[in-house]
C-alpha cells in the first residue's frame, strides 16, 4: 500500500481541526475507510485534538454587552455632536473667509503701502532733487547779483564803464582761458573783476555745474592769468558789445550775463584750430546745460538776475545766445546794433 | 410576513449601525459576542483585559465603519481588529512585565511530517481518566501558556473555524505561514498535553 502524500496527510489535519469543506470531508472519510495508514493518523490526530473539546465557548456577560452598547451610543452621540460641530464650523466659515477677506485686504494694504513707499521714495528723491536744484538756482542768482555789484563797483571806479578791453574787429572772442598777449576771449573782461579784486573766482562757477565743488583756484596766480585759466572757471556766458557801442552803462533795458550759452558749450581747446558753428534746430531752443536745460538766470543791467525758461527776454524777443540773422558762427561775429543781445562764448 | 421576520445580513446591520442605529448596535454586539468573548479569554485569559479589548472592538468597528467594505463578511473583519487590539494590550501588559515573556515569545514552526511524527510517538492520552472540567482547567492553562503566535492561530483555527485564507487575512500573513503554524501550535499543544497528562500519571 503506498504511503500517504502530504496533500492526503493536510486533508486528514483539516478534517481533524474542522477546516475540510463537504467536498473534501467526503475525500478523507473515503480515505480513512479504504487506508490504515490513514485511519491511524486520524486516530491519533483526533486524540490529539480531543482534550480542545473540553473548552466550552463562554456566554459573554450581559452587563459587558450593555457597556458596550452604551459607550457605541455614547461615541455615536457625541460623532453626531462633532458632525453638528462641524456643521456649525461650516456656518461659520463666512467668519472664517471674512478673516481670510481682511487678511487679503491687509496683504493688499500692505503691497499699496510697500508700492507707495518706493513711490514715495521716488518722489523723495525727486523733491530733493527738485529742491537741490532749486537751491543752485537762487545760489547762482546770488553769485550773478554778486557779479553785478562787482560790475556796478567798477564802473563806479572807471567813469561808469563797463570792464571792457580793446580787440580789433573780426577778432576772435572764444578763446577761453587764453593767456597770451591778444584779446581774443570775451571773458577777459570780466576776469578783471577778478584780478582786480572786485569779485572772487568762485563767483563765475555756477553751484549747478558738476565741477562746482571741486574746482581750486590758486588765488597767488591770479595776477599771473590774463584770462580765467579754463572754461570751467567760468561758467556763464558775458554780453559781447556791438561795434558800435554807444554807452557801457549799466541800464535796466541791457542784458549782461547769463548762464552758460548751449552754442559754445564745445570749443576747441587748441586755440590756433578755427572754430565754425552751424546752428541747427536743437541749438536754436537748447537752454544752458547749467540748470538741466530747465531756463537760465539772466543778469539785467539794472542787477536783476531772472530764470528765464526760455532763451527769449520778455524785453524784444530776443534770443539771448543767437545774433540776428546769422547761423553759422566762427567765433568772431558781432551784433550789428545795441538792440540784439548776445551772450558768449 | 416572511420578509419582516427575515434575519438582517452583516452589511445591513453595519449600514444602520455606521448611521448610529443603537438596535443595530445590539444585533452586532449580541450576534458576534460570545464567539469574540471566548476567543478573547482564551487569548488573553485576563478578564480585564478581555472585557476592554471587547468594548474597543466594537467601538472601533463604528470608528472605521467608512471604510469596511459591504462585500466583504463582517466576522474576519471583527477578529482582525480583537486580535490586533489583543496583541497591543499583550505587548503593552509585557512592557509593564505583567505577563510573563513566554506567552507572547513567537516559536519556530516545525514542518509538518516532524508534526505528525509528534503525534504518533506516544498517542496514549489518558483522556478518560480525568475529570471534564479537570481537563478543560489543563487545557485551558496549556493554551494560556503557548506562544503568543500559537495560540493565536489555534484559537482561531480550532475553536472558531476560520478558513486559511481568513486566518491569513486576520494575521496578515501568507497562507502557507498560516498552515505551518497551524501545524506547530496543534503539534506544541500535544506535546504540552502529554508532558501535563504524563507528570500527573507520575504523582
């Protein structure tokens, strides 16, 4: 008789435990009926399990149910509780997104507060800009006023005449800084105020001007110049006199003195080279580089000292850095009566 | 008539009992309670513990009632969380070395040929000449006694007639572990049984 296969020997376990489905029962009672080897294993195996059947179920105790059924109904109250809790948290979340609503607002608030600061910080900084510049306007006023009593001193000293110095016709006048024997710098004239102690050099260097603060001027040399040293020491651009020039008084009808002209903000600093100058349309209504191109200060003869946003004097329209009737400029021209004023270089 | 008196399945129980239905409560507790209390007092045999792990089952059934699947029956689902819950509290109790190392120490499983081999070296069991409720006290303190592991599975196995597949759905372990161990609890318990019989033959 062949030995039992270990599938014969876990059908014979499971039908000993209990775990053999019907179909399986009637396999292993077929088994143990037509096998000895298989009959004894249930034997022994049904031995072995039956000290197990002496353990009855037990009853579990009535009072335990009851607990239970009352804390499941205590846990499903207060399940119900916590539903209603969140029902109520639910109703409440108008609260929740009105926070939520004041939150963005105040986020929005502070992103305004934030961008209006920059803003701010911006139009600061252009205020102060706005008042800095301003300040160099009246500053520079002060300095023209400044030079207009050193010119009133002096023609106070010289009969009523205005610094002048003598050059012959068609000579050159932008020669700034030229120190040689000839007058060929229409700022000579006025670097006598200096050399002459009736105005000091820092007068002649509009606060606007970048070098403003910067420049040194050797006050032991100033007897040595002829003409201010460069056209960083001066700044402004004086009147240039018609040939024909009438009288050097001081009259409120004259213009003197004006902030730097735009026409001769370039000039060549060899002076043996030539000048030549065409006006174009942006020369014709630049204003002086001193004040950002914002208007000039014009010094009146009267000692008026005016920022005239514009190049025309309210007096004859006139442009006070062009001669009439004349675009091209060689550095030498004239104005042909008393009338157009022109400032230079 | 007949319709009204018909026996309401697990998964409707379960649907009035997630909706807070207390008479459902008391069909659930009352269809399963006798049948989780002796598995409990057998595994656990402290009717402390037993009466808590009982009232947590339940209450944990309602916790998780939105997740238990209505295809699936209620009774494995049921055994599953007690016997999780068992084991925690054993494991707890031995932090607190309330119960001794022996009861919840796992076993190496034996194959089954070395189980079978067991029982038939000596199947003299002197089953007739004890008491029953004699033979019930033995029993119950060989089971007591067990691995934690063992025992667990006996019980299931034995006294409740979980299929293998359910077993290994309960302990979350595969079917072949289930029926080794099967194998070395039925095989530890003759062995205990024979070692009890054959001391008190001796006295």
């Amino acid at each position: 008789m062949r030995s039992l296969s270990n599938q014969q020997k876990q059908l014979l376990f499971d039908y000993c435990i209990g775990l053999a489905s019907p179909e399986e029962t009637a396999e292993v009672e077929l088994l143990i009926s037509s096998n000895k080897e298989a009959a004894e294993l249930y034997a022994k195996l049904k031995s072995t399990f039956l000290p197990l059947e002496s353990l009855e179920p037990e009853s579990c105790p009535d009072d335990l149910v009851e607990r239970t059924v009352g804390r499941l109904s205590n846990l499903a109250n207060s399940s119900q509780q916590r539903l209603e809790q969140l029902i109520a948290a639910e109703k409440t979340r108008k609260v929740a997104f009105k926070s939520w609503f004041w939150g963005k607002r105040m986020a929005i608030a502070a992103v305004f507060l934030i961008v209006g600061a920059v803003f701010v910080s911006a139009y600061s900084s252009v205020i102060t800009s706005y008042a800095r510049q301003k300040s160099w306007q009246q500053q520079c006023q002060m300095q023209l006023q400044q030079i207009w009593h050193a010119l009133n001193n002096y023609s106070s000293d010289y009969d009523g005449k205005l610094p002048t110095l003598a050059s012959a016709a068609g000579e050159p006048w932008w020669k700034v800084g030229y120190q040689g024997k000839e007058n060929h710098s229409n700022t000579r004239p006025i670097w006598l105020l200096v050399k002459l102690g009736y105005d000091k050099p820092a007068d002649f260097v509009c606060p606007a001007t970048p070098k403003a603060k910067t420049l040194q001027f050797d006050t032991l040399q100033v007897q040595s110049y002829n003409d201010f040293p460069s056209r960083e020491y001066m700044t402004y651009s004086f009147k240039i006199s018609c040939s024909n020039s009438a009288s050097g008084k001081l009259v409120c009808r004259k213009v003197l003195m004006a902030d730097l002209s735009p026409l001769f903000e370039e000039l060549p600093r060899d002076f043996s080279e030539s000048f030549r100058l065409r006006l174009n349309k942006d020369l014709l209504t630049l204003n002086s580089k001193n004040h950002r191109r914002r208007g000039q200060n014009v010094m009146f003869g009267d000692g008026r000292v005016e920022f005239i946003k514009t190049r025309f004097t309210n007096l004859l329209e006139d442009d006070i850095f062009t001669l009439r009737d004349t675009d091209i400029y060689h550095g030498c021209e004239l104005p042909s009566c008393e009338s157009d004023f022109f400032l230079a270089p | 008539m007949n319709r009204i008196l018909k026996k309401p399945t697990d998964a409707e129980l379960l649907d009035r009992y997630a909706a807070g239905d207390e008479s459902a409560f008391h069909e659930i507790v009352s269809r399963y309670k006798n049948s989780l209390y002796t598995f409990l007092k057998q595994f656990l045999n402290r009717q402390d513990m037993v009466e808590d792990i009982f009232q947590e089952t339940f209450l944990q059934l309602f916790n998780s009632r939105e997740s238990f699947d209505p295809n699936r029956p209620l009774r494995p689902w049921l055994f599953t969380i007690a016997a999780n819950k068992a084991k925690d509290a054993l494991r707890k109790a031995h932090r607190m070395s309330a119960i001794p190392i022996g009861t919840i120490s796992e076993s190496q499983e034996m194959s089954f040929d070395d189980v079978l081999n067991t029982l038939t070296s000596d199947n003299t069991m002197p089953y007739e000449e004890l008491e029953r409720g004699e033979i019930s006290t033995h029993v119950a303190e060989i089971i007591k006694n067990m691995p934690e592991n063992l025992r667990e599975i006996l019980i299931l196995a034995y006294f409740n007639k979980f299929s293998y597949k359910q077993m290994a759905q309960i302990l979350s372990i595969p079917i072949g572990t289930v029926k080794s161990r099967l194998h070395t609890a039925v095989a530890r318990f003759a062995k205990d049984w024979k070692a009890t019989t054959g001391s008190r033959k001796t006295e």
